[in-house]
C-alpha cells in the first residue's frame, strides 16, 4: 500500500462489456473497488490475473466490493478487437463489467493506461471509498496478499458508515 | 466468522518444538493469532495447510500475527511419535513453534482437540487481540478467504491501540 | 489406440503459420505425427491442450516425432481470425507449424474438422509413420499415457526401418 | 536410459509391507519393473514421486508393469520407523508392495541404496524383462518422460513374448 495518497483518476472508456450503464471511478464513490488491466492475450493476465478476479468476484458480496476489468491493449492491436475480447469474455466465463480503454490518437497505449502510469499488464488497481487510489500492483501478487489489502478497504468502507 | 464470541480456552500443551519458552493464550494477549492444528501424516495437512501457514508466517510480521501449530493426533499414534514430528518440521523446514497436544488419559483424542471439538484435521483457528475465537475451519480454506479474516483481526488490533 | 485402423485423410489448410512449406500427411510419411487441433479462445486448449503440446515438442526430437497444430474454429469465428491466432501463437510462444483449418462454404464446422469427425476441441489426433490413424482423443488425456502412445509410435517407426 | 547395460543387483530388504510374498528380482524375470525408492518424510518424494507413482501404478495393467516401492532410509532413522512407514502408506493410499531396505550394520546408507549407488530420493529405477537395469532417474523426471520410458519397456516385454 502507498502512503501518499492520490485520489484515483476516471477511467477513458471506448464502451464497456457485461455492462449497459457508463461506470466511473465518480459514481462508485463510497465503493472498495479492484480494477484488473488486462490483455486477452497476455499469458500473466489469461493464467493468474482472471483467475484470481474471478475468485475474487465471486467471494465478495457486491455492496462490499466492485471488481471491474479493463482491457488495455498496447501491443497486437489487430488481434484483440472488440469480437476477439467479447468471445473471450464468454469463453472464460467472466461476469463483471469490462471496459475497453480508448486508444490512443497518437500513441501506442491506450488513454487510462497512461493516466495510470501503467508499467503493463496484468496490473491490479485498488481504489477506497474516498476514491484514494490506495494499490497499484505491477505483475503477480499472492492470494493471501490480495485478500488481506481487500480486506482493509471493505473494513474502512464499513467503518465509515 | 462466528457471531457469538467465546474465550479461546488454553492450549494444553505436552511440548514445544521449534521454541523454547512455554507459549500460552493468555501470555499472547494483545496479539492476533493464528493457530493450525495438523497431523504430519494427514494428506490435505500436508498437500493444503502447511504450505498456507508457511506462506501467512512469512507474510505477515510478527507484530501483526501471531503462527502456531498444534500437532493434535488423533490416529495412528505410534507413527507420529515425536522424533517423527521433529524430523518433518526439519524437512518441510516449518519455522514457527508447534506444541505437541497432550494425549488424553482415557480416550483417543488428545486435550486441546476436545477442548476446542476439533472435527479432525486440519483445522484452523483465529483468535483476536482480546482472546476471543473469531472463527474455527474444519477443512480447507481458500487464501483469499485467510487473508481476508487475518487482516481483519490485524486492523483490529492495531484501531485498539 | 483403436483396432481397426484406417488411413489418416489429409488435412486441408487455408494457410500455415510458422511455416513457408505445404505439410501434407503424404508427404509425412515414414514419421510418427501428433496433431493437436485447437481453438485459441478454448479453455480447455489453452490451460492443457497447449502447454502438454509445447512440452511433447520440447521433448521429443523432430526425427522421431513431428508435432503440427490445427486451429478448427466452430465457434466465435470473428473472434479467432488470423490476426488474432497468429499474436497467440506469438504471445504463447508455440514454435510448431500451426495450420489454419480450411472453412466449410456451407456449414459451421471446418473443412478437416468435418472429414475427421472431430467432436470438439481440444482433440489430439496420432499417426503412425505408415499413415494409420492410430489415435484420436477428444478431451484431456494425462501426459503419462500421451508419453507411453507417442513412444509406441516412435519405436514403430525405428524398428521398421 | 543408459547404453551399457548391466543386470539389475537384488534387492535387499528387511520387511515387505502391502505384500506377503518375498519379492526378488529374479522371480520377476519376464516383467517391466519400476521400482521407486523414497523416504516418507522426503519432501519431493511426498510431492511428485509418490502421485506419480500411483498414477503409473493406476495406469499400467499389472501384466504390463511391476510397481514396487522401496523405503530408503538414510537420515532421520528414528523418525521413519515401520510403524510410521506403515501409517504413511494408509493415509497416502499406497497400494503397491513397499520394501524396507536393510539397514546397513555399519554405515548410513541402507543395504540396496548402497548396492545401487543411489545419490538419494527420490530415485526411479527402471528394468526390463531381461533383468537389466535400463534406467537410474535421480530427482524428478516428467509424467511425458516416465510414459515413453514405461512403454518402450512394456513393448520390448510384448514382442519378445
């Protein structure tokens, strides 16, 4: 966890998947959130990352935890399109809302993986109920490490109220 | 987590391996704790457990958590004999102090697994900073799950201070 | 291993990916051949059908065995076009020549998946160095018995020379 | 699997568990032989030779294979006394016939590890049904390897038959 805290900047989506409403980092204030940045063919993201948001999806109630993904292409840009990741979704049997990040006009990665000063994928964001960006993991972090940083944010939210 | 609370009652303990003062419950007030009950020739100890308490011993500082493992035979009781523990710990290079369960007098489970109703093994137990057993798990737990229930005891502790 | 041998029929590719040269099963003959037909958004392939893949390749030198993928897409067909395999084979990093099974004008199923009865994917199809088609597993099986039927193949081929 | 080939030495055992009979190399002229030798508080044979083993044991027809096991004690004696041995071949579901290696009366190393020039477990011995010692494995081979190694002995058996 950091400890000078900034306040988590709004996510650049093209459109979301498994989802028809317009998420943002605004409208969620008062939420724990995990946002998962993904490539659909990343074989970090398709062996640990999914698998461990899925598990986390399904073990944390709604009300205290909103786990969302976003596709962060920057490299095979022909490869991951809208079909390919829609498929994926499906095949992989994910059911949280996936946004796909907005390219670039100039470069070559995408507009929330900029803001966020993304190193690459997978990354996992962990954003409090004040809308402080509270994790940025760059690569693999253990079960055990997730669900107990998880675990601070949902208390904090709770202890809030 | 149990929702009634109760006093964890004290370890009765035969002998420590892996530590040479006499740990207590009572002596440990103030710390979270987390004790697995094993039996070094128990499959899903083996396989699940001991691999998890050596992954939460080396995750969390000592100040935070507090390891312990009780080797609570209930079968099979010649071939877990001391010497056979002691070697195991050595082998599967187990770091935190294990007591040795006192063998009952009369039955076939030794006294702290009574005294707790251990189903069997393993079993984990929490107990927080004021000595209340914050959840008992018959069976394998997911890490994501123990993280979460661990970093909840952990904040306690610390908000308490 | 099926009893009543028949001859395997020849595949029929669209275009091959790390690959310049037309592989046919005629001009194969006189080598033991595992096919491993795919899809690259199929779970199943791409945890076990894959890896097990890359590891036969790895293992067995390319005089004794040739190990060549087919990607028969049933399903999804926007989302697993050539962009998209040829990047997964670049991102999973699979050396062996992967063909793109030919689609059918009319129905769902490619053209080699439909001439050899293919159920479904991940499928390993096994071939003697007369031609015979020797095996045909749909589903996992273990890299035990993968290992012991490819070796039956491989010592086969030695003796009949 | 080695070039010069010498007869498989006899083994020499105190005490066979799982079986009755005294088992000996000679009266198993004719088999394929795999015989693993492990110690039951070695923490890689506990991890992958012990499953691996029942799978082979699972998957090959007696006919075809003779799984024995062979328990080499060379550290830790007091801990891995029959009775411990007898309740690890219970709990790990050990069904092939298991030797105790003769203690030597002299020196560390048991009586058939020395005979065989061991370097320590787990190791795999492989021998065919000339009585030839066709492979030494020291440490971990794949389930791919062990297969095409098992089928070549196998083969070698069928058609010399």
């Amino acid at each position: 966890m950091t400890t000078k805290l900034k306040k988590a900047p709004e996510l650049q989506v093209e459109k979301w998947l498994n989802n028809t409403d317009n998420i943002t980092i605004e409208s969620l204030q008062g939420q724990a959130i995990m946002i998962v940045a993904f490539q659909m063919l990343c074989l970090g993201c398709v062996q640990l990352l999914i698998p461990q948001a899925k598990k986390v999806y399904d073990m944390f109630p709604p009300n205290d935890l909103t786990v969302i993904g976003i596709h962060t292409v920057f490299e095979h840009h022909e490869a991951m399109k809208e079909p390919s990741l829609s498929a994926f979704l499906h095949e992989y049997n994910i059911k949280f809302p996936v946004a796909i990040d907005q390219p670039s006009e100039t470069g070559r990665l995408p507009k929330t993986m900029s803001t966020y000063n993304m190193q690459g994928t997978p990354t996992i964001l962990l954003i409090d109920h004040e809308g402080y960006l509270r994790a940025h993991h760059f690569g693999h972090i253990s079960d055990l490490q997730l669900g107990a940083e998880l675990a601070t944010l949902i208390i904090e939210k709770k202890d809030a109220r």
